[in-house]
C-alpha cells in the first residue's frame, strides 16, 4: 500500500493518510476483504506517531469503508452504498463544492475540477 504524508500539507497527518486509504479503496487498488496494515507497522513505515494512524482507521470505520476488530487488524468493507441514504453519500460532495464555490471559482472551473477528479479516480477503478 502507498501512502505518503507531506509536511507541507495544510491537512493534518491523520486527514492525509485517511484520504490517501478512501482513493486507493475508490480506485479499486484495496478492494473489498483487503487487510490493511497493522496500525503499528504503517505509522513505522511512515514515520508518525500510532495514534495517528489509529485515529485515521476510525474515521475510515466510522463512514463505514474499513471493519476494524481488535486483535484482527483491519479490512476493507464492502464497496456498495447499502443502507447509505442519498442524503448521506451527497454531504461530504456538497461539502466540496461550497468550499469551490465560496473560494470564489466559476461553475465552469468546478465543473472542470470535478469532471478531472472523478476521471482520475475511474481511471484506476476496476
């Protein structure tokens, strides 16, 4: 699994690396039943404190992309939107586009972000 944290990133260490886990499950790179690393061995690999990393994986399981069971390690859950309302799938992409919309962007430019973002997404999709 490849992840990398930047430093001069503006999001935290913990938003990277759980950002970095939801494109490689979107993109089919993890599929459904894959393990992750333990929670020790990534944050060693990339050189962060455990409980980062730890705090990445609930996130993860709590939108309900990853099952964690102690002593176990974690998987990656189904990739289906069973018992997810439209509501609920639609909140983090309306999220999205209020902050292109307030930074102060075009429709035609955040048209354009999204239309490049979801094709390089697909392109690694299976």
């Amino acid at each position: 699994m490849l992840l990398t944290v930047d430093a001069h990133d503006r999001r935290s260490i913990y938003e990277q690396v759980a950002d970095g886990i939801r494109t490689l499950i979107a993109r089919g790179e993890l599929p459904e039943g894959a393990p992750l690393p333990p929670v020790r061995q990534l944050a060693a690999d990339l050189g962060v404190n455990l409980n980062t990393i730890a705090v990445a994986y609930r996130e993860l399981q709590s939108e309900g992309l990853i099952h964690v069971k102690r002593g176990l390690g974690a998987v990656v859950a189904s990739r289906t939107a069973a018992g997810r309302s439209d509501d609920e799938l639609r909140r983090p992409l309306r999220t999205a586009l209020t902050q292109l919309v307030l930074a102060g962007l075009p429709r035609r430019k955040i048209l354009s972000l999204v239309s490049a973002e979801l094709g390089a997404l697909m392109k690694g999709a299976r």
